[in-house]
C-alpha cells in the first residue's frame, strides 16, 4: 500500500527534448540542472523520482556550456577541458579566513608563502601549476582528517559545504601544515607543480595495475571530478609511490557531430591492447595526458584507408 502504486509512464519521468538553449549535460549530477535555465522543474516530480544532487562538475559544465552559442568539435574539446575547480570557489575563501584570524605563531608563519599563492589562485588546474597541488592535497588532507564527523549518504556538495562551514580554523591550518610538510618531506620542497605529482602510467594489462616512481609516466593536468573537474582524472598515492597514479575518471572519451556523414574524435586511456609488447599497448598514452583527440575512422572506406593489414577468418595470419 505504501510501496507499489503502479507503473509511471515514460512521458512522466524528468526528460528534456531539444531545449532553447540548445544543450543538455549530464555529470551524474541532478537534472534539474541540465539545461541551466531550461532545466526540468523539480517541484513537478516526486522525489523518488531524482534523487542525485548537484556536484562541481555539473556547475562547471552549466558555466562552460552558457558561454558558447554553438559548438564545433574543438570547441566542445575545450569547454570539456576547461580547468576551472568550482569545488574551490568557497574553499579556498574559508582557508584564507582561517589564516588571517589565526594569532600570529609559528605555524602562521611558517605558511605565509603557501597562503599568498593559495590566495592568489585562480581555482584552474594545469600541470605547472603550484597552487592546485597545494589547494588539492590540502582538500583531501582536511577531508581525511573529518572523514568520520561528515553524516552518512552526503553528496559531494554537501561534503564540500560541510568542510567549509564545519572544520574549525584549526583544523583548516593544521591540514594545510601537513600537506606543506609531505611535499617537503617527498620532494625536498612545496613547491611542486600539478604534473609533477599526478601521472597517468600503465605498465602491465591487468585492471588491478602495480605503479612504481622509478617507471616512466606522463603528467595530467586534470583532476577529480570531486572538485569539478570535467575532464575527470582521480589519483592517488599507492604502497611504495610518493607522486599519485590515476585510477579512475575518464577512460573513453568522445565528441561527435551528426551531419550528412557523422565526425567523431576520441581518446583512450593508454591503448586499445593489453599486451604490453603491442604498439598499441600505449600509443594514446601521450595524446590522453594532454588532452589530444585523434580522429575517429567510422566509414568503411576510412577504416580500410587506415588500416595496418587485413584478416578474413580461414586465411593465415
């Protein structure tokens, strides 16, 4: 009686088709943000019914989506690329807040330079970047420390919220103190650009991949998605490694234009063959750390046009 009252029709569910405003996203996030204006409105479906809350990502993907009256590929290559961290934008004020009502004492003084970059932070990552390496191990440090206070089943919005209204002073400078000494004590110095620090590295074919500092591997400029980075990348540190290793985030990657014939581009994570004795183990592993689509062969004339030989069963290789 209080479960099942009955089906609900398609056309009931939350949908939007062909928007004025031209686009619809979607970062696992509500869609009651989809189309920014145009959006489905909430007070007119049960709540059951879109339970997802709003994330970083999906506020970086409204504002990169508003700024552009039409998309070519490599325009939507970049909007998807954009580096801008909406999961900072009160973070990061709470910080400096934190900072400047501290007395004066040693620890004050010994973060006088981090906080001047961390203030003058414009919230984008980059691989040169010096303050997102600070602003991202602080976030995840003070996220670590209160880990066991944050209510159970909160989105990450309402994590990010809770960091900022609900951590003390204290517990601000004290995550960004030992973030200063980690990268002090793991590089001899803090100040360690983005890329030095978060590498994508494939060395076997197994899912479950070993990752190793001595090995070679490639800078990624992007990040979480935790902290609204559409071109998702999630590292991480592992048994043994001082920098992190990507483990999660995008893994295919695609822009595609329907026309009188379809264009696509698209990115693997690493390459489309586990043998790491393959040409093809690693060979979109430079292009996929710097965000570098290569053309899609969807026609049949341009598959055989490109390809490195033929195979028709029964015949030797």
């Amino acid at each position: 009686n209080t479960d099942w009252q009955g089906l609900h029709e398609v056309s009931q569910i939350v949908h939007a088709i062909n928007p004025p405003n031209g686009w619809i996203q979607n970062c696992n996030s509500t869609p009651f943000s989809l189309a920014g204006e145009e959006s489905p409105n909430r007070a007119n479906y049960p709540t059951y019914m879109a339970p997802d809350a709003q994330n970083a990502r999906g506020i970086n993907a409204e504002r990169v989506l508003k700024r552009e009256p039409a998309f070519t590929l490599d325009k939507l290559i970049a909007a998807a690329y954009d580096p801008y961290l909406a999961g900072f934008v009160n973070l990061i004020p709470s910080l400096v807040d934190a900072y400047e009502s501290t007395p004066a004492n040693d620890s004050k003084a010994k973060l006088k330079e981090p906080m001047a970059t961390l203030k003058s932070w414009d919230k984008s990552y980059g691989v040169t970047s010096i303050p997102a390496t600070l602003a991202i191990y602080w976030g995840q440090e003070l996220r670590q420390q209160i880990f066991s206070r944050i209510p159970s089943g909160s989105d990450q919005l309402s994590i990010i919220n809770y960091m900022v209204a609900q951590t003390s002073a204290e517990e601000k400078i004290k995550a960004l103190e030992n973030v200063v000494d980690e990268l002090q004590r793991d590089f001899g110095t803090w100040k360690v650009a983005w890329g030095e620090v978060n590498r994508f590295q494939r060395l076997t074919g197994k899912i479950t991949e070993t990752y190793d500092d001595t090995k070679p591997s490639l800078a990624v400029a992007s990040t979480s998605s935790f902290w609204g980075s559409l071109a998702a990348f999630g590292s991480r540190k592992y048994l043994g490694t001082k920098k992190m290793y990507g483990y999660v985030g995008n893994s295919f990657v695609a822009v595609v234009e329907f026309g009188k014939e379809v264009k696509a581009k698209s990115l693997l994570a690493g390459g489309n063959n586990n043998n790491p004795l393959s040409p093809h183990f690693a060979d979109q592993a430079l292009i996929y750390s710097q965000g570098k689509f290569k053309d899609v062969w969807f026609y049949k004339k341009d598959v055989v046009k490109h390809a490195e030989n033929t195979y028709h069963p029964g015949e030797k290789k």
